[in-house]
C-alpha cells in the first residue's frame, strides 16, 4: 500500500489526528489505548484463550489481562490451575497489523512493578509468522523486540549505568541465527557525559520506549522523561522485517535455552498458597505513521529516491547534472 492510499483510507474510516513530533516530523495516530476502562477493548486486541493458548519458556500465556486504574496489567502465576507443570501468565496483540516500507513509530509508556523476582522476560514487540513455503508448512517470522528481563533489574551489569534492555530484529527466522540480529543496548551513539547527567533506567518505574520501523532501518528509543529528549538505544539496518506484523506485550519466565534470562530458583507450584504473582504494567500505548514535513526528513526516514542524486526530492535535469558532474571527478582522480 503506498503512502497516499494509507492516508485516504484512514480518513475513511477514523477523524485523521496530526502530530508534531519532537523529532521534526508529523504522524497519523492509527492507535491509541490509554486504557482507561475496566476491561480490554476487543476492537483494538485479541488475547489467547484455552483453545490458541501457547508455552513460552516455562509459562503458558493463556487468559486476558487486567485493565484498572488507567493501565494494563499482565500477571505472571507460579501456580497455574490449568497445568501445575507451567507458570501462567498473558500475552495481548493488536487486531490491527502494521505494513512494512512505511515510518512507523510504536510507543508504551510501561514497568516492572516492584518488587519483582529474577527469571522474568516482559515483552514490547512486534510478530507475524508463516509457512516457509507452500510446500513447506515450517513456520518463520519477523520481528522487532523489546525484551525487559527481571535479572537485569536485581543483578546489572557491573559497568553499566542502570538496568540493561535487550532488542531484537528478526527476518524470516527458521532457527538460524545468521538471519536474526539480537543486541544489548550499549548506547552507540550517546556520549559517556551525557549519560553521566541522564538519569539511570529504573525499569520498576515508568519509563516510555519506542520502536520505530522505518524504511530502511529499526530504531529503538528511551525517553527518561526529563526534558532532555529520547535516547537512542540501538539502531540497525542489517536485519529489515518485510511482513505486516502485530503488536504484542507478554510476560513469561524464561527456561534454560536462554541462560542470561533464566533464574532456576524460578519454577512452577504445585498449590496456590505457594503462589507467587509479578506484575508487568503499560500506561499507555500509542502507534503511528510518520511522515516527512521536509524534504531532508524524506531522506532521514529512509525513503529517498537513488536517482535523486542532489538530494532535493525533485528526480529532474538537475540530478543528471549532479551525476555527471561527480562521475568526471572521480574520473579525473
């Protein structure tokens, strides 16, 4: 779909809401959830039930979070009344999917209720799986992550300042992890002075994290709430996701295949006076489409044309006299 037929049917079908980023650029909100009520909004999510419930690690997601006082709250059980050999918790995903070869931004305003024990991996991300093939029925998927994991906040890393957050990016992922790119945040492109003054993550306090899915690249965000703008994360364009995908929230307990998530001391109960309950709270979540108000923007964005060589947004004379002009350079060198 290209860009003007995603804005007329928007218009179609919602009053069409424009935002004045803080980076320099406008959005059309496509959803919006503060909730606000006291249930899920089977309009804007689906949820997993006891006939599509699934196991990850060592929790099966099954049931529908709780919505009270303005949030979404995920539950993790050590005893779970369905199968006393898993934990039990929720997984939420959107009904809406989002298309690739846009600018998209996805927004959560979230926390690790404390206290909260090791083990622990809640989920900000986006997925869609397929069969491989037609002849193939082996299921692949994309993906874009944020992973909190529970060991960070209880045990960080010794030279880091404040908790760790793991990203993902995955593009038709069958097992192999040459066509997957996984990444701690090291804060590439955030100098030590600054963080010096920024405030350390505390991921038991609300804390709000973007993904934006852009047409060259992922970018992954922090905003520390503190005036100063967002930090950068990561930032990737090795790996590109080029199928719709949903936006997802889960909270599982990891198992062993994943050691640095993974505490052994984390393990199910067998009655419900053992139990022990951990929350994973979301504010707010907010998706949009970026779009350009300038032609640098169409370029920062990733959706500049090669044959625009001077970079104007215009593909004309002027562009085939930039070409020509810098081919005899080079040629002369």
């Amino acid at each position: 779909m290209n860009k003007l037929s995603l804005l007329a049917g928007i218009g179609l079908l919602i009053i069409i809401s424009f935002v004045n980023t803080a980076f320099g650029y406008y959005a059309v909100e496509l959803l919006r959830d503060d909730f606000d009520g006291d249930s899920v909004d089977p309009i804007k999510w689906k949820w997993r039930d006891e006939n599509d419930s699934r196991v990850s690690g060592i929790t099966q997601l099954r049931d529908c979070p709780q919505v009270s006082g303005g949030m979404l709250t995920l539950s993790h059980y050590t005893y779970n009344p369905y199968d006393v050999n898993l934990c039990l918790s929720q997984e939420i995903f959107t009904q809406q999917v989002f298309e690739p070869n846009n600018a998209l931004e996805f927004k959560a305003r979230l926390r690790l209720r404390a206290p909260i024990g090791n083990g622990l991996v809640a989920g900000f991300y986006l997925y869609m799986d397929k069969p491989k093939s037609e002849s193939d029925p082996y299921l692949v998927s994309d993906e874009i992550d944020f992973e909190f994991l529970t060991n960070q906040i209880n045990n960080p890393y010794p030279s880091f300042k404040g908790d760790r957050v793991y990203t993902a990016v995955y593009n038709d992922f069958d097992g192999d992890w040459t066509n997957h790119l996984r990444l701690w945040w090291t804060n590439p492109n955030v100098p030590k002075i600054v963080l010096d003054y920024r405030p350390q993550l505390d991921l038991t306090q609300f804390n709000i994290f973007i993904i934006r899915w852009l047409g060259d690249r992922v970018e992954w965000y922090w905003d520390p709430n503190d005036g100063q703008g967002e930090i950068l994360v990561n930032k990737t364009s090795n790996v590109l996701p080029d199928e719709s995908m949903a936006l997802y929230f889960n909270f599982w307990a990891a198992d062993p295949n994943w050691p640095i998530a993974w505490d052994e001391n984390l393990e199910p109960v067998g009655n419900a006076e053992d139990d022990v309950i951990s929350y994973y709270d979301v504010d707010y979540v907010e998706v949009s489409y970026i779009f350009p108000s300038e032609c640098e923007h169409v370029w920062a964005l990733g959706f500049g044309l090669p044959t625009d060589y001077n970079r104007d947004c215009i593909v004309n004379f002027k562009d085939y006299a930039f070409f020509a002009d810098d081919w005899l350079k080079s040629s002369l060198d």
